[in-house]
C-alpha cells in the first residue's frame, strides 16, 4: 500500500526544485512507475483520456518512448485516471465500463512498443455507469469503484470477480 509516509524529507525552502514538464494528451492525474528492467531502468507507464503512454525519466530529462491510442477516446474523462503497475511489470487502466492490461510488446525492453494484452468487461453497466476508481489489494486483486455505486475486485488475470453495488 501507498501509506504517503516516508523515512525521507520531503522539499524544504532552501532546496533547488527542478519542474520537468512532458506534454501527452490531456491530463494524467496517476503515473506509475515500472519495476526495475534489465538494463537497470525504470520507466513512467501513464494513461489520459485518449492514450496509454511510456516515459522515460531517465537521462537528465523526460522522454516519450511511446503510446498507444485507447478505444474508446473521449467517452468518459474520468475513466482511465487511477492506475497501477503489478508486480509482472502490467499496466492496468480503466476504460469506461473496463479494465485494461498493457504491457510491453517485447517483455523485459523499455524501448519498445505498448500491447493491449486483455479487456475485462463490467457486467450489466448501468446507464453512463463507467469504472473510475482502481486501485490494487495487498493480496494482489485489482479493486475498483464505478460511478453508479458498484464496488469490486478482480483477479489480475481477469478469471475471477466479485462485485457488490452500494445503496
């Protein structure tokens, strides 16, 4: 879990701050880092409204290495806001009434290509119901909110699903 607690400082005012900025399409409000590669790297896996993206921080600056368009476009500008990266170094994204896993096309390589590997379906959605809240549980299940008051989880490999909806 993310406990927005640290052993580390955080910046004081006597610090030197340097603002990076990389411009993607539209806003992403989570980035997420990869775990380590084989060549040592990390790279930011991000998702906005119209694209799944790769940055590398690497090098004294950011650097898209690549996108990859997301089907639905500008259906829901929520949707695809929260996500996460597993421990198998998959990218999960939502996608209004989905979850989508991305991963690198070539397993282990930073530098290439993004892949849609696989697309969970919400059953039954709602009217403009749409999934906007992901999140991961300490045991590994993908958790999730929608906007109609639909919570669940989901095993990573999109076998396995349990979903309750709130009054």
């Amino acid at each position: 879990y993310a406990q927005a607690s640290s052993g580390l400082r955080g910046p004081e005012a006597t610090d030197t701050l340097v603002v990076e900025h990389l411009g993607t399409n539209l806003v992403s409000i989570t980035l997420a880092f990869s775990n380590v590669y084989p060549d040592g790297r990390r790279i930011i896996w991000g998702s906005s409204a119209l694209d799944v993206f790769k940055v590398d921080p690497s090098g004294g600056g950011l650097r898209l290495i690549t996108s990859v368009s997301k089907p639905s476009g500008l259906g829901n500008l929520i949707s695809g806001a929260y996500t996460l990266v597993d421990r198998k170094g998959r990218f999960y994204s939502t996608e209004i009434d989905s979850i989508d896993v991305y991963a690198d096309e070539v397993p282990g390589d930073p530098e290439s290509d993004i892949v849609r590997l696989d697309r969970w379906e919400l059953p039954d959605p709602g009217d403009e119901e749409a999934v906007i809240g992901l999140s991961l549980t300490w045991d590994g299940w993908l958790a999730f909110a929608t906007s109609r008051g639909r919570v669940g989880v989901l095993s990573r490999d999109f076998e396995r699903s349990h979903l309750v909806t709130l009054g």
